[in-house]
C-alpha cells in the first residue's frame, strides 16, 4: 500500500485465479503515461471519474462504470474530475479470457472488446464483488465470481460467436465437489482446483454446482459453514472462536452471514435458545 497527498494503491495477485492482478486505488495527481498490457484491464470506478485515451479517443468513465481495454492497446489514465477517482482493477491475461470464452463455446481467437466504457450494473456487481473476495484472501468465492463476472461480460459485451453448447460436468463431479467442500470448511480448494480434483472444466462445474443446488459452490460453502456454526453455537461456544473453527474470515464474516441465513446475530440466537457459553 502506498499513500502520497491521499492517493492509495495496493497491488497484488488473485488468490485463487492463476495469471490474473488485482489493483484497488485512489489517485488524485498521480497520470499513467502512454502504456500497454499484454492482457486486458478491466476497472470498476467506484466514484469519481477517470479520462483515459484509448488509442482512439478520450473517454470518461464515472461511478459504477467499466473503463476496459483490450491486450496490448497503448492508452493513458488521469482524474477526469479534482477529487480523483477510485477503483477496482481486474487485469486477466489473454490465456484466462480465451479459456473462459471457450467454455461458452465461442469461436477461436482473442476476445474483442469493441466498446471502452460499458454500463452494466450487473457485471459491475459482480466483479466488485469478486474483487472484494480476492481482497479477504477467499479463494473459493473470488475464482467463482471472477469467472461469473468475466463470463457475463464476454456474453453481453463481445462480438464472439458460439460454435458449439458447453459440455456439462457429470453429476458424480458435483457430488463429489460437495463432499470436498464439507470436509474442507476452513481451508476450501479454489473453484479450479476444486474442478481439477472432479475432472471438469471450471465453468461446467459452476453451472452444473448451480443447477443442481441452487447455489455457486462459494455460496454453498458458506451455507454449510452457517449449519456447523449453528451447532457450535448451541454447544456453547463463543462466536470469535465459531467463526476461527468454520472458516469464516472472523466474526463479523461470520455474523453477516449468520443473520442472512437466521435472521438474527450469532450471540442473539444463542440467548434465544438459552445456550450458556463456555
């Protein structure tokens, strides 16, 4: 983390998503100059506005929008506005976008993003909260929703055309998925590894894991986590260490999921129940 004049940046690599840099910053004075990636960058502005010169034109990219540009395009970045701006930046190499863009059965090739400013809350949504995920080290829930967010931008926003019906993970691989993640509630595989272990492809077993559950594998995992928390809860344990013992990242992890799935915080349901803490 560096801080100059109340400019931050932090800069570090996807816990769970191989070839694939993660930026969250502030800038106010600080200016790219003229560069390029040989992969894509895609940032979400969280409030104020970034300029950019994307090889074609100056663009403004304002609060929840995407300011995406495509591999080895030379373009620049600086406040459009004298308060700056914040971000979130996802940088996939080719390699990862290309292997996304097949499994929805795309034709062969470098995926194009014809547009350098796209509105779109929902992808928005999505990588904000992959991002967020990656920045609490969840490999699990970060690998999952970065695929979902990459996956839901190259179907809205590319020109790709599908040659062919993704093939299905089998079954037996998300049942086998579910068992490894019920014995793995502290430490749980990234979504790759956990596809590698039942023999399927990471978006297969996303939507097979979605379809035969009703959740992402990250999701479920949290709710199996509430179910054993809720049985330590009632064994009398004190909430820091439910949540040191189920996986959750700390107690206020656990309590935010906990009352999504109660209704109520973890000490509030043990008064309930009149379990007495150990």
């Amino acid at each position: 983390m560096s801080g100059v004049s109340g400019e931050v940046a932090h800069y570090w690599r996807h816990p769970g998503l191989p070839d694939v840099d993660l930026l969250r910053a502030r800038f106010v004075t600080h200016r790219f100059g003229r560069h390029a990636h040989r992969g894509y960058t895609i940032g979400l502005i969280e409030s104020g506005v970034e300029e950019f010169h994307d090889g074609r034109t100056l663009l403004r990219a304002g609060p929840g929008s995407l300011a995406i540009v495509n591999p080895e395009v030379v373009h620049t970045g600086h406040a459009g506005v004298p308060e700056g701006w914040s971000y979130r930046a996802t940088y996939p190499s080719v390699g990862v976008v290309t292997e996304i863009a097949a499994e929805l059965g795309a034709v062969h090739g470098t995926p194009h993003f014809p547009e350098s400013v796209i509105d779109d809350p929902e992808s928005a949504r999505l990588l904000g909260a992959a991002h967020r995920a990656a920045e609490r080290g969840d490999s699990l829930a970060a690998s999952s929703l970065q695929r979902t967010a990459l996956s839901t931008l190259l179907r809205r926003h590319t020109a790709s055309r599908s040659s062919r019906t993704p093939r299905p993970a089998d079954p037996r691989a998300v049942r086998t998925a579910r068992e490894i993640l019920h014995e793995n509630l502290i430490d749980p595989p990234s979504l790759d590894e956990l596809a590698a272990t039942v023999d399927a492809t990471p978006f297969a077993l996303l939507r097979a894991f979605r379809a035969a559950t009703g959740l992402p594998p990250h999701a479920y995992l949290n709710q199996v986590r509430v179910h054993r928390a809720r049985e330590l809860l009632d064994a009398g344990l004190r909430a820091a260490e439910v949540a040191a013992r189920t996986g959750f990242a700390d107690q206020a992890h656990l309590t935010r999921h906990f009352k999504r799935a109660v209704g109520v915080p973890p000490r509030a349901y043990q008064l309930g129940r009149d379990v007495e803490q150990s």
